[in-house]
C-alpha cells in the first residue's frame, strides 16, 4: 500500500511538472486563482470572526 501511495505521488508531481514546463502561462493563471480562492476564504473567515464578537 505504501508503495502504491509513492507511485501515485510520484506521478502527480510529473504530471505538474509537465503542465508547468509545457504552458508556463496557463499554470500561472491556475495559481493565482487558487490562491484568489484562498484569501477570499481567509477573509470571510476573518469577517464572520469580527461580527462574532461584535
């Protein structure tokens, strides 16, 4: 089983290295809406907290 989880692992980390090498452009857009996602949650979360203590 463990061997397994390396192989999958293994796989996925050149399937993202592949996608980066190949369209640099679109990876980067990819990124940036995940990190968009990210902060936007972390803001609401923030938000919902100060109306928590208010």
């Amino acid at each position: 089983m463990a061997q397994a989880k390396k192989v999958v692992l293994y796989a996925f980390v050149v399937f993202v290295l592949y996608t980066i090498i190949t369209s640099p452009k679109r990876s980067a857009d990819l990124v940036q809406v995940g990190f968009e996602g990210i902060s936007s949650a972390a803001q609401g979360v923030g938000e919902f907290m100060t109306e928590l203590i208010n």
